[in-house]
C-alpha cells in the first residue's frame, strides 16, 4: 500500500515570497490533516479536513496560511506571505476517518508523510 | 539526513538491553494515547496505542504503561536494536475530538 505522498521534500525561499506544498493521502482515506513541526518539538495541527470540509483550523495562521481540498483527495498549504518563523517542517498525514479503526488499532490512526523541510532566509 | 530535533531528551542505550521512555501528559481529560516514532528524514510512524480504559497494552517487542493517577505514559522497547534509533513522540486526544497533541519528543541512541 502506497503510504501519503508529499512535494517538494525541501524549499528555501526568502521572506515575503510565497509557497505551496502538495499532499496526496492514502488511498481511500477520509481525513487529511496539515501539521506544522518546528525543529526540536512535536507537529502541532494546523487544520483538519474531513473529505472536502474543514474539521479543524483554529491553529491555522489565516492572515498567512490556507488550505484547500477541493475534490476531497489531494491537498495544498499555502504559505503568503512567508516568515522567518514559518521555518519548519510540514506534515501531512491522513486516516480512514472517525470512528473507523484499523485492525489491530484502538483509534482513527493517523498515517504521515515524509514532510516538507522548509527554510525561509 | 536532517535532524528532527537537536536539543531532546536523549536516552543512550547499549543494543540488547531494554529502553523505558517516558511523558508526561497534560489534559487529565485525555481517554486516548500514542506513541510515535521519527527517523531523521521521516514523517512520525505509529508504534502502538492505549484508551485511557487500560493501564497496559503490548505489541511486537514494545509495551505501553498508563498512570493516570500521575498523568504519565511510557513506552518499554525489549531487546533494543539500532534500528530503534528515532526520536519518539507520545501524543494524547480527548474523546470528543480526534485532535492529537504531541508531547516533545525523547532521542534514543542505541549503542553498538
């Protein structure tokens, strides 16, 4: 089974320039999300789409961020304009949706991808 | 490969012997917990999970023990082996909601 695909892997832009990362979740998942980790602590979430609705954005920085799932599969983050602060690594991760554990599991268990590095100079 | 974190915990272990890593939890709210873990490079990958129901849930080679009294998770991987080589994150959620919260992270070196 082919795991959440993400791209780029890595992006340095300057300041003010705006960027877009790219996620594609696992096959017949329901909920994506978008994570934000900053180097040396853990992802923190910045939105969570069920389908093609928002669940959760409250810790998305709407004057700057957004986010879009418009045919319920693929995802973008967009970043405009970017900070220094932003540096990080993005994270998407997707599951089957609520209330529908795997096998085995207790919970909706979220799958991640590899991440983007990103590096605003 | 990147580093995901430079200043973690670390916790050194010689390869073979047992490793214990421990979190601490927040919300006494929380049912629901996780452990992570990251390799350099990587998305967190899910190790094994435990509802607030249970005080001990085992897997392949890992254990997970629950304190609630004392809001306190720890993950005991048997046998440990380079590969556990990782940075490993628990995380916790509540029932009414499937947000998860990460803790900040434990490095584990396993000595050869």
């Amino acid at each position: 089974e082919a795991g959440v695909a993400q791209s780029p892997r890595y992006k340095i832009i300057e300041k003010r320039q705006s960027v877009a990362f790219w996620c594609n979740p696992i096959s017949g998942h329901a909920t994506l999300y978008w994570y934000q980790q900053i180097l040396g602590q853990g992802p923190k979430l910045l939105i969570q789409f069920q389908n093609n609705g928002v669940v959760d954005d409250s810790q998305l920085p709407k004057d700057r961020f957004s986010a879009e799932r418009l045919k319920g599969v693929d995802s973008t983050l967009k970043i405009q304009p970017a900070k220094l602060e932003d540096s990080a690594v993005y994270l998407c991760a997707s599951s089957l949706g609520p209330r529908r554990a795997a096998p085995g599991q207790n919970r909706d268990t979220q799958y991640f991808g590899p991440g983007t590095r990103l590096t605003v100079l | 490969g990147e580093s995901v974190g430079l200043h973690l915990p670390t916790l050194s272990v010689q390869e073979g012997d047992n490793s214990i890593i421990n979190c601490a939890y927040s919300n006494s709210a929380s049912d629901y917990f996780i452990w992570y873990k990251q390799e350099s490079g990587k998305g967190p990958q899910f190790i094994i999970d435990i509802r607030s129901n249970m005080d001990k849930r085992q897997g392949q080679r890992v254990t997970v023990l629950l304190n609630k009294t004392v809001k306190h998770l720890s993950l005991q991987i048997a046998a440990t082996q380079p590969g556990d080589s990782a940075v490993y994150f628990c995380a916790e959620s509540g029932d009414s909601s499937y947000k998860l919260i990460f803790g900040s992270g434990t490095r584990l070196l396993v000595r050869p």
